[in-house]
C-alpha cells in the first residue's frame, strides 16, 4: 500500500468518527457573528454556539458569594446541543441551578450523576430544552444544553459560595476564566470496558451506584476547539463581564488587580468594581485582591446552627513578629516544568525565578535541579553547595532549557524522592509548572508516599493554570503554592518568591478546644502556616455561650500557643454548611487518591457513597452528583435534527499552540489536529511529486 493511500485512510477513519476538521483557510475572514461561528468542512456547514457569561460577586468580609450566568445563543438555522467545558474556583460550593429558556423559569434538581444524564436524555430526545451540569475536577465542568433552538438563547444561573483566602497579607478572590489545555499519560482515566455474555458493548459510565475506580477521578472529558488553531478566529472577544460588591464593616484599605485593569467606584467601606473595558475575552483568569484595617475581617469564629446542627468556621493567621529563623542547612529540590505547555512566556518566567531563587541561596544549603517533560532528568547525581561557581553553573544550565514534549510529572516525583535527604538538613522541593496535566489523582497519590519528612512549595507559572493540582499538591507537602503571571513582568514577583522560600512561622498545628464538643473538623492534618497567610478550620459543634480554645504550634522549633476566645451563637452565616460540606468532600476526595490503599484501610467504596450523600443533601454538585433542568414546553418538535456542537474556547493568554494537541485530553494529538498534519503531510507528498515529474 503507498503512503499517499495510507494517508487518505487515516483521513476517512477521522472523519468517519464524526470528529471536527481544521477549517479551510478561506473561512478565517468570514463575518464575526456575535462568537457564533460557521465553518464549511467537506462542503458541509459545521455550527457553533455562542456564549456570554456575566459574572457576579458579593463580598462580606472574607466570605464571597457568587453568580455566574452563561447565555447560550444559536444563530444558525438548525438545532443544536451544545457541551461547553468551563472552569470554576477550585473550592466553590455549588448550591443552586436555574435554567431560563422562552418564557419558562426552570429551578435545577440535583440528583445522583446516572439518573440527571437519564432525565437530560430522555428531555433531549423529547424536544425539550434542558440543562446538565458535571463535575470532572474540583475545578472543571461541563455544561451540556439540549435543543438549544435559533434564535431562543437559553440562559443558565449557577450560584456558590466560597471562603477567600489570604494571600501575602492580602485577600485574594480568583475567578478562573478558562480550562487550559490537559496532558493525559496513556495509562490515566481509561474506563474499563463493559463485556455481556463475550460482547463488548462499550466504556463502563461514571455513576454514583458502582464500585469506586481511580479511572472515575482521572477521565477527562474530551478538550473543545481553539480559537485561532483548530477553528477560525472569528470568537466573540468581549464573552465575560464581571462585577464585584465589596462590603466590609471596617475600612477598605486598597482593592486591585494585577490581571485585568478595573473601574472602582464607592466609599471607604464598601466599594463596586468592573471591568475598565467592560466586558473581555475568557483567556486568562481574573484575579482580585483587597486589604481590610483591623486585625481580621470578621471575627475569627463563625457560627451557623440550623436543624442539621451547628457548624463553625475558624480562621488561624501566623504570630505577629516571629523571630529570626534559625540556620538550618536546606536541602533545596528545583523541579521544573519543561514539557510543550510552558513554551514561550511561561518557561521564560520560570528561568526568571530560577536565577533568584538561586541566588538568594544560603552558603550552607546544597540544591538540585531537575526538569521533566516526557521524561525527567537531573542537572548532577547528586546535591551540589550553593557556592559561587556551583549557582553561575547552575544558572548556565537552566538558562538553556526549552519546552517540548509531554508532562510526565510522576517521573519527576520519583526522580525527586529517588534519594535520601542529606543528613543534617531540611528538604525543600521546589515545583514550578502551569499544572496542565490530567492524571491529578495519580501525581498525588505519588507524592502522598514519597515525601517523608519534606516540604513542598508549588509555583504555579501561567495565566490560566490548574490551580487544583497546584494548591493539592502544596497541601500534601505542607508548603504553600503562588501563581506568578507572565503575562506581567515576572521579575518582580519571582524575586520576591523565591526568598519566601524558607521555614514556615508555624508548624505542627493543634488545637485544643476545651469543653467544646466537636466533630468532623476539618481538615484531619492541618497544614503548615506562612507569613500573610491564613488557615481556616471547620467543624461541627454541640453546645453554647462563650469559650476558650487554643492552637498550638511551633515557631521555629519552639512551642507557642495562641489563646482564642470564641462565643458559640446561634447563626452568623448560613454559607458556613456549605462551606463546611464543600471542604469535607474535598477531604474525602484526598483519601481517594491515596496509593497505598491497602495499609490504610481505607473502604473506597464507602467514600464515594459518602460523597455522593453530601452532595445530595446539601445540594452540592460533585463528581457523583449533577444538577438538571428540564423544560416543560417542547422546542424542538424534530429533535432528531439537531446537531451537537462544542461551545469553542479561546487560546490561553501567554502559551503557544505547543500546549494543544498533545495535551489535550490524551498523550497523543487529537483527531482534529491529526487530520491538519495529515492534509499537510498529503500536500506535502503531492507536491514533492510534482516536481519530480
């Protein structure tokens, strides 16, 4: 068989699997219609939905609640079910759905996953307009719209709430824009296969009612067309707007952004902002920051008692003026990302950090470094002194690193474990990496068994990273991540990281409550605390009137205690559930990706029902839990006809088209982006025929 031939096979093979082809160049200067796009593939008109999502928040202190409305929009002639693949904050409460379609006002019922995809299938093939919202990570969704009719916008309203955590003194609301692009090893998410009586009759379906396997927390749902790389660039760029409320019973000291300019208006306690520009494209996550006078911004215990009993809410921030941190020689592990995703300005910031991490070195410490991609490697075999002539040589190296390749993380893992730490010194393990990877179970998991005594600080370098994987894995090493932006100067930011990367003011936290009854307090094992940082505690209690209850630590290898007078009221905020529920699932979340099942004995399957009932009962949307909305009326009288469609995304701001393809949902590139090499590798072959003739 000749190459051209095997060539053309693959192309039908692709196309036969009703996957989406790279445009003709022609259709990149059609009309911009309001982000909904028409491209001709084979002759064929291929429709995409719009979409404009307006964003709303309420801020009280350090309490953040939250409204996001998508508007769905089909321009087309056609009927449409659209699937759009969107982010939220990684420790968001999703309590509430509504779906708004013609005059129809639709509230959202959560159910187990298995049975909202049976009430949604059954609506979509009825013609009725309908809504499903899935879960995929902690911060990845999926919003699927049956019947999605021209000209009839379908609008849907998620509201949840969340805390806002500290951050370098300031308090930082993140609102993530955009789901950057996944690298799946070939091993991670793959669902079993269903055999009946010898017949493969398909993947086995993530349901609530099954037996727990590790492929349901790593599957990934398949990654949407790009704008401007698989797809014509004609997306609407003025897709979000976003308004903030802040209000504070103390003065507001400052309130900006460093990702997005704003518009703000109001006094010194309570303050409105808005997008400069008004409304902007989703390809970069919006980040927020304020500072309130007083000691804290509400007070540090909240309480909420309500029939399901009372819960509380506690914040611990570090001493004021700890002292001097005592020299302890640092084992110092530089881990970074080098893999096709951190092309361009992220690895150009990476290399910024490095030069004054470096730098900013003890004479006493000793360092590593390691990059990974598709493989992990090592700068020396073993820990080198920062001394002069060791940290230039060192700078050397990282100055010559590129991006390629495929993100590989638990080689990097393994390669950072793969020896005993120094005697005499403390192991820091430094990551730095956008987080774009799919198998964040397993990479957990990995580094749950290996870090020993170790820390693990985790710089995540994007504008759009996967702050879930980032901020898991500090939690695991008891370390702390930061984001830095390199769509800003990264300079600034870098130097001021990297000689944070010390000892923390207080360590191996405890509480002790006194004769106040508790349970269910979370989480288990309570992380090491930072200077300008902040660690919340939640719980559930049984009891009232005013208390005393103490945390004790250590600063800098010795004992202190922090005394907190509490009063057990009846209600100060009726979020603190959903937050508290939010969190335990998340802590039931952690057990799961645990590797070494078997010395816990921990029952997984008990877990996940476990799960599956907080978010039934407090109507929270999980990974075995889903809100839907079904219409009463019917739209859609030929339901056959419609088409299904992805809602496209924009590229992520600052990384190069090496991030896709490879590292969208597989380790390999996908269909659309394999038929594009295919047409030029034919075009190629023909041409090079020609001119031999």
């Amino acid at each position: 068989m000749t190459r051209v031939k095997i060539i053309i096979l693959c192309l039908s093979f692709c196309f036969a699997t009703n996957v989406y082809a790279k445009a003709d160049q022609d259709e990149k200067d059609q009309k911009e219609m309001g982000g909904t796009i028409e491209a001709i593939i084979n002759g064929k008109k291929l429709s995409f939905p719009s979409l404009k999502t307006d964003i709303n928040v309420g801020i009280k202190g350090d309490l953040a609640t939250v409204k996001v409305t998508q508007t769905f929009n089909n321009s087309m002639d056609i009927p449409i079910n659209a699937t759009y693949l969107f982010p939220l904050n990684k420790d968001s409460a999703v309590y509430g759905m509504t779906m708004y379609v013609g005059d129809e006002i639709i509230e959202a019922k959560i159910n187990k996953i298995e049975k909202a995809k049976k009430i949604f299938k059954k609506a979509k093939k009825e013609g009725k307009s309908a809504a499903l919202l899935v879960q995929h990570r902690p911060n990845m969704f999926t919003h699927n719209i049956a019947n999605l009719m021209p000209d009839l916008p379908i609008k849907v309203e998620l509201k949840y709430v969340q805390t806002i955590p500290r951050v370098d003194g300031d308090y930082e609301l993140l609102v993530p824009l955009v789901v950057g692009p996944r690298y799946q090893p070939s091993d991670s998410g793959k669902s079993p296969e269903i055999i009946d009586d010898g017949v493969n009759i398909g993947s086995q379906e993530i349901r609530s009612d099954r037996q727990f396997g590790k492929w349901e927390i790593e599957k990934l749902p398949q990654y949407p067309s790009v704008r401007g790389l698989n797809i014509p660039d004609t997306i609407n760029k003025e897709r979000v707007s976003i308004n903030i409320k802040l209000d504070s019973s103390v003065p507001i000291l400052h309130a900006y952004s460093k990702t997005h300019k704003l518009n703000i208006e109001g006094e010194k306690s309570y303050k409105n902002i808005t997008l400069a520009k008004g409304r902007v494209i989703d390809n970069s996550d919006f980040v927020f920051r304020y500072n309130l006078s007083g000691v804290s911004t509400q007070s540090g215990f909240l309480t909420h008692r309500d029939e399901r009993g009372g819960f509380f809410s506690m914040l611990i921030e570090p001493p004021i003026n700890p002292e001097k941190n005592d020299i302890t020689p640092r084992e110092m592990v530089f881990v970074l990302d080098t893999s096709g995703s951190m092309s361009g300005m992220p690895i150009a910031a990476s290399k910024v950090f490095m030069k004054h991490a470096l730098n900013n070195l003890r004479e006493t410490d000793y360092f590593r470094i390691i990059q990974f991609s598709s493989n992990a490697k090592e700068y020396t075999s073993s820990p080198v002194i920062a001394n002069l002539a060791n940290i230039k040589a060192a700078i050397e190296y990282v100055n010559s690193m590129y991006a390629s390749g495929g993100t590989e993380m638990n080689y990097a893992i393994d390669q950072a474990f793969s020896m005993k730490p120094m005697k005499n010194t403390l192991r820091l393990v430094t990551f730095l990496t956008d987080g774009y990877i799919g198998n964040e179970a397993s990479i957990l998991g990995r580094a749950n068994e290996k870090i020993g005594d170790a820390r693990i600080y985790v710089f995540g370098i994007g504008s759009s990273v996967n702050r879930y994987l980032i901020s898991e894995m500090a939690r695991v090493g008891r370390g702390f991540a930061r984001i830095i932006d390199p769509t800003e100067d990264p300079k600034e930011a870098a130097q001021d990281l990297a000689k944070r990367i010390q000892s923390p003011v207080l360590t191996d936290i405890s509480v002790d409550w006194g004769d106040i009854n508790v349970k269910d307090v979370i989480p288990e094992r309570i992380p090491d605390l930072f200077t300008g940082d902040s660690i919340r505690i939640q719980g559930k209690f049984i009891g009232s009137g005013s208390k005393i209850i103490t945390v004790n630590g250590l600063v800098n290898g010795r004992g202190a205690s922090i005394p907190m007078k509490v009063k057990l009221d009846d209600s100060k905020g009726e979020a603190i559930p959903l937050i508290w529920a939010r969190q335990k699932i998340a802590e039931y979340m952690r057990k799961l990706t645990k590797v070494n099942r078997n010395s816990d004995k921990i029952n997984y399957n008990k877990i996940k029902q476990k799960i599956t009932q907080l978010g039934l009962e407090y109507s929270l949307v999980t990974k075995w839990t889903s809100f839907v909305a079904v219409s009463n009326m019917i739209y859609n009288k030929k339901p056959e006809s419609a088409k299904s469609s992805q809602v496209p995304l924009p590229k992520v701001k600052g990384v190069t088209s090496k991030a896709y393809g490879v590292f969208s949902g597989s380790s390999t590139p996908e269909p659309q982006i394999l038929v594009s090499f295919l047409i030029i590798a034919i075009a190629g072959l023909l041409a090079r025929r020609r001119r031999a003739k």
